[in-house]
C-alpha cells in the first residue's frame, strides 16, 4: 500500500514554537536568499517580534507536521506611517529538510486569509531575484511583479536584485477602507 502524506497543519505560533522557529530561520540567515540580517537573532528577538505583531493583530502561524514545526510565516506593518495602515508586507520560512514537500503553498494561503479577515487590503513581499522557490510559490497564490528593486542588497560578496511582489487582500483598492485601522487596535 502507498504511504499516505503526513497532513501539514496551520496554526498561530505560540512561545513554545520560538526555539523551532528560531533553528529554522537561523540556517537561512547564514545560507539562505530570504533574508538580508547579518546578525544572528536571539530567541528573545523572535518572542518580542512575536509578541508586538500580536498585540497588533498581525497573524504569526507555524506550519506543523507530525509534530514538528516545519514552517512560520507572519505579516507587519508594510510602513510606519499611519497613511499605509492598510497594507501588511509578510515573511515566510520553511525548515531546509522540509522545502519543496508543500509547505509552504499551505502556510501561505492562510497568512493571506488571516491577513483579510484582519481588515489589511494589500500584502506586500520583498523576494531575492534569484529565490525561485520564493517567487514561484509567491506567483501561485495570486502574488505579482511590481518592480525590480536593482542592486538594493550586497550579500555575500555580490550585490544583489530585490523583486518587489504585491497583492490585493479582499476589495483591495476598490472600496474606502473600514475604520479604525486594523493594525492600530490594541486588544
Ligand atoms: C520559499 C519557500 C517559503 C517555499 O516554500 P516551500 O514549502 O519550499 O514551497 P512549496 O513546496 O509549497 O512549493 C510552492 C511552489 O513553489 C515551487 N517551488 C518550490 N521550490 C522551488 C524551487 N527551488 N525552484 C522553483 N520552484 C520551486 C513549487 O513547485 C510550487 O509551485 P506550484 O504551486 O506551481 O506547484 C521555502 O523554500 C523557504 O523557506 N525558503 C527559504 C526562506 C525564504 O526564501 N523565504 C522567503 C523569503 S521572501
């Protein structure tokens, strides 16, 4: 008999997920083309991250499967400034051993979703030029090409291309927003 896929589950993080998390992004941070941070993240830095996107009613979601942590995703402010209140930009990581089985195109869906119930219309992504993972999977959730953002990075010893990706999150531009502001309500 064939082997079922073991299902992926998502779900909002909890502080019981920051040391899996952290492992996860801490390859990327040393290896990987998702992230520009020199500096090594300390679980403290991931808990009060945590931390201040929740009291913001920004999602922060951890992908699970067996058991195990094999993925994180959460959105903020895309700006500071109260006029881009609206709009989110988001970052999504899979754990190395776990990328191309699907995660991520499960993970992804639901930030969207919970970013649109949240009240935000535009999500906003910033993805190395050369991540075809990240652009691929972007491109298949509805994700598209606004820009290319020439030689805005210099990581490991080149400089690097940054391709800006957008979409529209429920009525997007199409209707007046509703108030207050979703990101500025405190729970
Ligand atoms: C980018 C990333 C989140 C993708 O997640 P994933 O779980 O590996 O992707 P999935 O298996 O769900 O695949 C999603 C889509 O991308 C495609 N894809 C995955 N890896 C790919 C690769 N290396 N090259 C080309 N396409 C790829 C899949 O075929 C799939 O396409 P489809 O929807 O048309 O079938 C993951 O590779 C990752 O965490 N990378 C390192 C961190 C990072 O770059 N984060 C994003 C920063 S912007």
């Amino acid at each position: 008999m064939l082997d079922q896929p073991v299902a992926i589950t998502v779900r909002p993080s909890s502080e019981m997920d920051v040391p899996a998390m952290l492992a996860i992004y801490t390859y990327y941070a040393q290896f990987g083309l998702g992230d520009y941070q020199a500096e090594p993240l300390r679980p403290d830095d991931i808990k009060r991250r945590r931390k201040a996107m929740l009291n913001r009613r920004l999602p922060h979601l951890v992908a699970e499967q067996a058991g195990l942590v094999v993925g994180y995703a959460y959105a903020v402010p895309f700006l500071k400034r109260p006029a881009y209140r609206y709009a989110v930009k988001h970052s999504i990581y899979v754990h190395k051993d776990h990328v191309r089985s699907g995660v991520g195109r499960r993970l992804l869906p639901v930030l969207i979703d919970a970013c649109a119930q949240a009240g935000f219309r535009q999500m906003v992504c910033y993805i190395d030029s050369v991540n075809a993972a990240s652009l691929r999977l972007h491109e298949s959730v509805g994700f598209e090409r606004s820009g290319v953002l020439r030689s805005v990075g210099f990581k490991f010893g080149h400089w690097t291309d940054t391709v800006l990706m957008q979409r529209a999150l429920g009525p997007g531009g199409a209707t007046p927003p509703s108030d207050p502001a979703p990101e500025i309500e405190k729970s």
